[in-house]
C-alpha cells in the first residue's frame, strides 16, 4: 500500500506542477495527499506524538478526519469534473464543504466527550456501549457511505462514457470505492449491533478490515492507471522514433550530401539539451524525416517514375537506391522541372510514409556494403 500511495501520489503531484489551475487535479492530488497522511499518522512514531499532545483518542480521530477529507476530496473532483465552469464547481464544493464541516464537528465533540473513557482503541477494541463512541464510529460511517456512494456513482457513469485507458482505470476506482463503501456499510450495522449489546463474530470485523485494505490500493491504481498507461505508450512510441532515426541514416546522409543546404539544423540552439529532453529525439525524428522527403522531391526529376504502387512490386528499394546512387554520383543532363513520386506509399499516413523510406534506406545500406565489397575486391586483385 506505502507502494502505491507513492506511485500515485507522485504522479499526480507531477501532473498538478503542469496544470496548477487545474481545479480536478488539485481535488483528486489532496485525497491522496489526505489518504495518504491517513495512513502514515496511525503508524509509530506519530501516533505516540499525536497520543502526547491530545490524549489517547487523538490518532483515532486525526485518522478519521483525514479519511473524511480524502472522500471530500474525491467528491469534489467529479464535481469540478461536471460543472460547466469553474463558478459552479466551487460552489458545488462549498455546499458539500458544510456537510464535512459538521461530521468533523461531531468527530471531534463525541472524542471530548468520550474523557477518561476512551483508551484510544481501534474498532474492534472499542467499548460501543459508551454513546460518545458510538457516535463517533456513526458519524464517521455514515458521512463515508454518502460520499463514496456518490464518488461510486459519478465513478460508474464516467467509465461508462469514456474511452480505454481511461475507462479501464475508472473501473478499477469504481470497485474499490464500492468495496469501501460496502466495508463502511457493514461496520455501520455492525456499531448499531453492538450498541444495542449484541455480539459481532470476529472474522465479520476482521472481513470488513480487509476489505478496506484490499480496496484502497485498488482504487489507487485505478486512479494511476491512465496516467501509467500513457506514459508506457509514449515510451513505446518513443522507441519506435529512436529505430526509425537510426535506420533513415544511411538515406539521409546521401541526401544531405547532396543537398546540405535543405538541413534543418544547420544553428541549433542549445543541441545538448535537443538531445537530453525527451522531447529532442522526437524533433530530430520528425526532421530527419522531412529532410529526406525534401531530398527525394529535388532529385526526383533524374529519377524513372514508379509505376503503381510499391507495396505490389518485390524489389522497388534496391532498384530506387541505384537510381539515387547514379544521379547523385554522376553528371546527368537537365532535367524536367516536374517532380515525381518517389517512394510514397498508398496512404496518406506519416507512419506509413516513414516506412517506404526506411526500405529505401535499407537498400542503400545495402548498396553501400556492397560497393564497400567490391571495392576491396577491387584493391586486392591490383596489389
């Protein structure tokens, strides 16, 4: 769980330094921020310190303050999420604002009034025949049912209307919200049983612990996912940029022989920085691509035209690269201004583009082996 609520945490912080304006964010970055106290202040050392300057009952309560808070919160990011502007949302939040303020007041009035009674125990420690307790573990139940039945709700009709990964990562949040919510349902009537002195199996409380614990880590990675999603397909895409980089070189390179003056990067700026942001391979790619483009369309004229598609006739690349090793290597006579088709596939995809260069690429790697081969052969038969 300390796992997940980093990973989350983390990622969400990182993406409210992007869009501090962002009202969503903000909310869904708070209820981690808030779950995430919740669980750490319950741990030693803190709860010793929170027990030293407010009594035995203070960690129960700062616990169940920030776990209200973390489910206001999540109400708030669907209700800034849906209102029409920004006006609305806050005014939406202020309303349920209220509803907060008066569960952490009566949190807040049932621990004073619980006095030398209260030990600080957990759920299953607690004595609930006294009503201050009682009145605790109710106030607090009942306000979590409301809220997570409500973020439940908004959670179920966004996944439904939304896309994958999106959608995925809302089905996700939803079963563990519905599961919290199903926990504090049945501790709910479990508190009203032992109020009324009946007695409550165990493994009934210890049921409903776990699925507390198993539900929140869930909803966190619901909540991540998207953002997880993305990311791995940007590296992906990533990866992608970089092979095709590398494999449009030896075409490039031919051409910015030729043509140095079509280069895009001929001042670059701050080039040690176009190479370590992430973002610089992808600008390299993009140019690399268009500068061979801009090099096929002005040799195109020396070149014979490719009849049909290229995808239907076996051997076009090697056939093209000694077409562009003889006009760029020998004197050719003036050519038509006209320019052809050089290497263009039959769609209009820049993904598919950049594929017919890369085999025309290949095959002048190819070439240039080959050449290299038989010019050593060349130098061995004279010596």
């Amino acid at each position: 769980m300390s796992l997940a609520f980093v990973a989350a945490l983390g990622w969400k912080i990182f993406q409210l330094a992007k869009a501090p304006r962002d009202a969503a964010l903000r909310a869904v970055t708070l209820c981690l921020i808030s779950a995430a106290c919740s669980f750490v202040l319950a741990r030693q050392p803190f709860a010793g310190w929170i027990v030293s300057v407010g009594g035995p009952g203070a960690p129960r309560l700062v616990q169940n303050l920030l776990v209200l808070s973390m489910v206001f919160w999540l109400m708030c990011f669907y209700l800034y999420s849906a209102a029409t502007d920004a006006a609305e949302g806050n005014r939406r939040a202020r309303r349920e604002a209220l509803l907060l303020t008066l569960a952490a007041i009566g949190l807040i009035t049932a621990t004073v009034a619980a006095g030398a009674g209260d030990h600080g125990a957990n759920f299953r420690g607690s004595d609930l025949r006294d009503p201050a307790l009682v009145s605790f573990y109710l106030v607090a139940d009942i306000y979590l049912v409301y809220a997570l039945s409500m973020a439940l709700r908004w959670t179920c009709s966004y996944a439904r209307a939304s896309q994958r990964p999106l959608s995925t990562g809302l089905w996700l949040a939803a079963v563990g919200i519905g599961a919290m919510a199903g926990s504090c349902t049945i501790r709910t009537v479990l508190t009203v049983i032992r109020w009324q002195g009946g007695t409550v199996h165990q493994a009934v409380t210890w049921a409903s612990s776990v699925i507390i614990a198993l539900a929140v880590p869930l909803f966190l990675i619901g909540v991540s996912y998207p953002g997880a999603a993305t990311r791995l397909a940007a590296v992906r895409v990533r990866r992608q940029h970089r092979r095709m980089y590398h494999r449009l070189e030896p075409l490039w390179q031919m051409l910015d022989e030729a043509y140095p003056e079509h280069s895009l990067d001929r001042m670059p700026a701050k080039p040690w920085r176009d190479r370590l942001l992430p973002l610089g391979l992808h600008r390299r790619y993009y140019r690399r691509v268009i500068e061979c483009r801009d090099g096929l369309v002005r040799i195109s004229p020396h070149l014979a035209p490719v009849v049909g598609p290229v995808e239907d006739q076996p051997g076009w690349a090697d056939e093209m690269a000694d077409q562009l090793y003889a006009a760029l290597h020998t004197d050719q006579p003036q050519a038509p201004a006209q320019a052809v088709a050089v290497a263009m596939p039959l769609t209009q995809s820049l993904e598919d583009d950049v594929r017919q260069l890369a085999q025309l690429s290949d095959a002048v790697r190819r070439r240039r082996v080959l050449a290299g081969a038989k010019h050593t052969d060349g130098e061995s038969e004279m010596s």
